[in-house]
DNA sequence: ATTTATAGGTTACAGGTGTAAACTAAATAT
DNA sequence: ATATTTAGTTTACACCTGTAACCTATAAAT
C-alpha cells in the first residue's frame, strides 16, 4: 500500500465505505442504490468518483455483463494507514503520543481507560 | 474553533509552526529566516500562505513598522481537533476504539503499555 | 542621489476536488 | 417498433492548493 491511500478523498471514501460495507463486487446499480439513502449524488458524479478510484488504483473495475467494482484495499488497511500518517504528522511518529494526548484531553473516559487495561494485559502477552 | 482548522493545508500548517514555535508574533522577516533552513519557498510563497491563513481567520496580521503575525488557536488546539476529525470519521467518535486499534496492530510496544498504563493511573486520579 | 533589498499587494497558473451535464449505446418496458 | 432507462465515456467548470512572478513603495547601503 503506497502514498495514494493517502490521496483517497473525503467523497472518494464516501465509495469506499459502500464497497468495504458490501465485502464483494458490485455493479454501480448496487452501489447507486446504497449510496440513494445517504447522499444526493447525481449518477455521473458516482461514476466520476469511481473513475478517479480506479486511476488511483484503490479499486478494480471487472466487465461482465456490466463493471463490478471491488475495493483493492481494506477498510482496516486505509484506517491505520491514515492513522499513521496523522502520528507522524503530528505526534512525532509516536502512537503513544497520541495515546497520552487524548488522556491529557479527555477523550478517554474511565471506562474506556477499564476496558483498555484488559487489552493491554492481551497485547502484553501475545508480542 | 470551527472547522475552519481543518481546512488547514499542509503548507499552511508549516507557517502555523514557526508561529507556534514561536510563541510570540512574528514580523515577516523572522518567519522567512526561520524557513530558509527547511524550505526552499520563495518570500512571494510564504507571503501568499500566510495571506492565506490570515483570510481563514487562524492568524492574525498587526500592523506596527512592519506586519506582525500571531497564531489565534494553538498548536494543541490544532492537534486536538485534528486528532478528533479522525476518530469522527474512521473510529465512530470514539477514541477508545482509535487506542483499540493502536494496539490491534502492535504500533505500542510493551515499554509504550508500560508508560501508558502510569498514566491511565493518573488519569484515573484525577477525573 | 542611486542602487539594492525588502514589504505589501495583485495576479497567475497547473493540478486536484466536488459536482455534474451531454452524448452514445444497450437494455427494458410498452 | 418505439420510448424510457441505465451504463459507460467525455467534457466541464468553479473552487482549492502549491507555488510563484510581477509591481510598487519604502528603507538601507554605497
């Protein structure tokens, strides 16, 4: 996975998540009908969108009777990957940076920071 | 502090840690020197940026002799609403589940827990 | 006094992004 | 067979971003 990810855009991921949602190809049909729900998206701009995907090369186009589309990265792959570039950019490359931060701010409340400790003592012993 | 802090390019973001480093305004010149050691952007660039940054309204331009350039939010303001735009869009809002997957793919490491767990232990404290 | 450097203002321009219309070909409905 | 819908392709266009030139006025240097 290289820097494209990282170039995927704010309307770009909007087709992103329905093809990760989905977890197979679909043909746009599909993906216009998800998308009907929770935007107001003209068909030309999904298929502007879906171009410009496949020339970044996050998603494959396969003719059959018509295109299916398949995401060539994984919703957890582009989750980390953009997670790792906001550590670097802003925490000097230390997630644990990151951690104390949201401690300092709050964002962590006493039971997330309950059902953390039970994940560390799993990390711990499986590295 | 509106979602103009998120439309902060990564050009600007460069300015905005002179500023930052800073910590006091700055006329144009110090700014220029300041970036001569890491840049290799021409005085019409760094002028444009900052004219930039000042029409998002996140530094302010005083005239005295010369302009005299001032951050109006705050590096850990920045970092933080950064930092929560991510765990908005990528982890449901949830800066647990952004730790969760810190973890899920071992960017802590077991010296990284062992601090974390000290702090969580303050952080307990003190809520 | 004249050259040189700098500040401030205006303008530029290519590439990316959000959004979409227009056109063509094929499929479906009547 | 004709009208309607849909898929695919091409083109558009305004706004944003990265990067900078140009112009004018003033300040500093010689």
């Amino acid at each position: 996975m290289d820097k494209t990810v990282s170039k995927i855009t704010d309307s770009e991921v909007e087709i992103m998540r329905v093809l990760w949602k989905a977890g197979c190809e679909l043909p746009i049909a599909d993906i216009r009908k998800s998308l009907k729900e929770s935007s107001e998206w003209e068909d030309s701009t999904i298929k502007t969108l879906l171009r410009r995907l496949c020339e970044k090369g996050v998603v494959s186009a396969a003719k059959k009777e018509v295109f299916y589309y398949k995401p060539l990265i994984s919703e957890t792959e582009y989750n980390e990957y953009t997670t790792q570039n906001l550590i670097d950019r802003l925490y000097s490359g230390s997630a644990k940076n990151l951690v104390a931060s949201l401690l300092g701010s709050k964002k962590l409340n006493r039971n997330d920071i309950e059902e953390l400790r039970t994940l560390f003592k799993v990390g711990d012993r499986d590295e």
